[in-house]
C-alpha cells in the first residue's frame, strides 16, 4: 500500500548582486535529482521571469498566478536559493500557496568565494525564513543549514518534507465511518464530532442494524461474496472454524466493503461487541486484519480517535497501521510490554500467516463457538512510530513515539496478535500518557516517522501533539 510521492512545485530564488548564471543549473539539477528520488515535479517556465528565478514582488505575482494554475496538481513547494535570494519576491509568490514551503539553500565551495562565484545561499536562507515568519506563512527548514542535493542528507530532507506534505494533504477533507453505536461501557473511546469537522473530518455512523440487514440480502452466489471468500481463503489459516462462521465472516467483509465505498471512507471504526457473537455468531477481527492490510484503515471497538491517528501514521509511513491495547507488562522489564489486540494486526506485520480462532475472552460471554474470527499470531520485530489521538475542549490532540517490536517471547497460549514492545523511558511515556486522558488503544505503523507527522499537525493544521 505504498504511498504515491508527493508532487512537488518548484521555486528559485535570486537575486541581482549575485551570480545568476548559477540559477540555470540549479534548475536542471533539482529536477532530475527530485526525479531519482521518485518525485514528479512542476517548475514555470524560465523565460516567464529575469533568469528563471523570481527577485521581485511583481515575479512573485507571475509565481502565485502560475501556482493558481496549477492548484491541486502539487502537494509542497521546495524553495530553492542556488543565492542569496529574494525574500519580498518570495513573500508575493507564496503567500497564498497553501502548501507546505521546503526551504533549500546551496552551499558555498571554498575555492568558489569570488563575487561571480560566491553563493551567500547561507545568509540569505534567514532573510527568506525572517519574511516568512513577519507575515505569519508557514514554513519548512530542515538540517544542515544548507544542502547540496546531491548529497544523502538532500535526499534524507526530501524524504521527511514528502512524509510530511503527505500527511497535511491527507488529513483534509476526509470522512471517517463509525459503523456501529459506541458500546456503552466504553466511555474511553468517546468523540466530538464537532471538533473534527472543524478540521475538515467528516463522520458518518451508520447503525449495526443496517449491516446485519446487508449481510442477510447477500448470496453465495454473488460474485463479491464469491470473490471475498477466496481473497479470506487465500490470506490466513481456517482449519479450526466452521463453514457457516466462515460464510458469515465472507458477508459481513462485503457489506462492510459496501458502505467504505458507499461513503467514501477514508478511514473507520467498527463496534466489534457483543452484538456480531450473539446475532451472527463471528468476531470481525480477521475483516480488519485483512482490511488494514491492504490499506483501508480500520480500528476496533468505535474507537474514532484512533482510526484518525491510524490514518495520520499511514500516511507518512506509506504502510500498514493497526489499533492495539497497552495489555500487559513484561516481567520487571520497565522499557518494556506487550501490546495486543484480538485480530486485526495486518499481515503484514505478522510472523506469518496466523490462524482463525475462536475468541477465547468473548467465550465467557456468549458461548464457546460464538464468537470465531480473531486471528492469531505475533507481530514481527520492526522498528515502529506509535500515537493516538482524543478530542477535548474542541480540539483534537494527539501524542506520538518511536519504539520497536522485539523477538522477545510470549507464552503460547497468550491469546490474539501480540509483539513486546520496547522504548527507553517507557514508564514516563505511561505516565504522561495517561495524565494526558488518552485511552488505552494506540495505533502503530512501522518505520520511524514521528517527526514529520508531528510537524505536519503542529504547524500546517494546528493540532496539539505531545512526545513521549
């Protein structure tokens, strides 16, 4: 489920005491090292203004009408000073370019300091981020002070601005289903919907009721039942459940397919309790281990805060994401614990294929053979960024973290997916974690991307974030 790269527009600055012959290579340059780097890029056409680059507010005006030309074709601008720049023509071309702004500069060579050579790129970085700052435009800038883009680190920037920039982008007009009433007794996993819309999510709930009465139109001969049923085959093991959970598990998948597609649903959460064990006999755990996999997000118990951050971490990793519990200790291990959940760890993630089993908790509840459709299975070592999110005083407010998953062992009969996790300072992210009213899921990517996430909803959409 790899993430398409962002499209980046490009911006040259300049200006007339310094060199302009550098801005002709500086050009080619930025857009076949962004086309190595697997980015397609925009760049204005180099006769419309002096050199190709823009010095002064009117070329700043020729910049911003050619960006309104191309509005929704770029997800970021990278700025580029190849010297010292312009900051009044940078202000009249990005003002109102409403997206994130890379700024980039070259840096000097020591054998390349004469005035027809010397770049200034290093001071004039500052006139551009001073400007910017003084008419309150956001901003990018990332380290060292300047950068070559034919260096790795150029290449490392690009990757943390495009992480980010795909996060900004992706969290703006988006809908996000609850499939399903949140069940009573959990009070932790409650949402202001009006704070979401006021960051451009849209909910929509739909009621139990409505998928059990999709789940009963369907036939086995229809072709997504049909087709449903050998995708479920092919991804796990089902040696231990019964024909008729199975065929129930295939119909609820399509009608939860159904209303992702009806609604246009670019994440979602689903009451997974009690109600599925005692009118359908199935646990829709595997459904969301399947979904999560290949990338429609999807989290437990109507935990909408969740599915929100799930979708956040999605996007600026370009993989699988899932909700878990903060379970169990390990041992007087202090940096480390077991997170958990019943099923819906993506395969991805996974040691292997799992199995389909029984829920050996909700058993207790509704009956042995009532409740078949965690799989289970351990998740993988991986380096991984984790978070979550929750609505207070209008506002949503998140946390993140880095940690990693170890190969460390868990008792055979520990029920569900499960991986230890590991993270210095563990206890301290608890307490914080918990002081702070954040619920006891948390959604987990692989890789290490907390960085550009927490930029992207710090200073480009304004939520609160707290690191632990």
């Amino acid at each position: 489920m790899a993430q398409q790269k962002t499209t980046f527009a490009l911006y040259f600055g300049n200006r007339g005491s310094f060199p302009a012959s550098l801005i002709a290579g500086a050009r080619q340059q930025m857009q076949s090292r962004l086309a190595e780097l697997g980015h397609n890029t925009l760049i204005m056409d180099a006769e419309l203004t002096a050199h190709g680059a823009i010095e002064t507010p009117r070329e700043g005006e020729i910049y911003a009408n050619w960006l309104r030309k191309h509005q929704g074709e770029f997800g970021g601008v990278i700025l580029s000073l190849p010297n010292f720049g312009d900051e009044n023509g940078a202000i009249a071309a990005l003002k109102d370019c409403g997206v994130p702004i890379l700024i980039q500069a070259y840096p000097d060579e020591f054998d390349k300091m004469a005035p027809e050579l010397r770049r200034d790129a290093f001071c004039g970085k500052f006139s551009i981020m001073d400007v910017f700052r003084q008419n309150a435009l956001k901003f990018t800038a990332l380290k060292p002070h300047t950068q070559d883009p034919a260096s790795a680190g150029f290449a490392a920037n690009v990757d943390y601005f495009d992480r980010m920039c795909r996060v900004v982008g992706g969290m703006k007009d988006i809908v996000v289903g609850a499939i399903g009433a949140r069940t009573t007794a959990f009070k932790t996993v409650r949402i202001d919907e009006v704070a979401l819309q006021r960051q451009g999510i849209t909910m929509e709930t739909l009621d139990l009721s409505d998928i059990f009465a999709r789940v009963a139109a369907l036939e086995d001969r229809d072709e997504k039942v049909q087709a449903k049923a050998e995708r479920l085959r092919g991804y796990t093991n089902w040696d231990a459940v019964p024909d008729e959970a199975f065929d129930k598990l295939v119909k609820l998948g399509v009608a939860i397919d159904q209303v992702v597609e009806e609604y246009r649903m670019d994440a979602l959460a689903i009451r997974c309790w009690i109600e599925m064990q005692q009118q359908l006999g199935i646990s829709p755990c595997v459904l969301l281990s399947e979904m999560n996999d290949r990338g429609v997000i999807t989290a437990c118990e109507v935990d909408i805060g969740n599915a929100v951050a799930m979708r956040a971490l999605a996007l600026a990793s370009g993989d699988v994401v899932t909700c878990l519990d903060w379970n169990n200790n390990y041992g007087d291990d202090e940096d480390k614990c077991i997170l958990f959940h019943c099923g819906p760890v993506p395969q991805t993630m996974m040691t292997d294929r799992g199995c389909v089993a029984d829920h050996a908790i909700l058993a207790n509840a509704v009956g042995k053979g009532n409740a078949y459709g965690p799989c289970e299975g351990r998740i993988k070592p991986m380096p991984f960024t984790f978070g979550s999110m929750l609505t207070e005083d209008g506002q949503m407010k998140f946390y993140l973290g880095e940690a990693r998953f170890t190969d460390d062992p868990i008792a055979d009969d520990f029920f569900g997916c499960a991986g230890v996790m590991q993270m210095r300072g563990l206890q301290d992210a608890l307490q914080t974690i918990g002081y702070l009213g954040h619920r006891h899921h948390v959604s987990v990517t692989p890789q290490y991307v907390a960085g550009p996430i927490y930029e992207a909803l710090t200073k480009y959409i304004g939520c609160e974030v707290t690191c632990v």
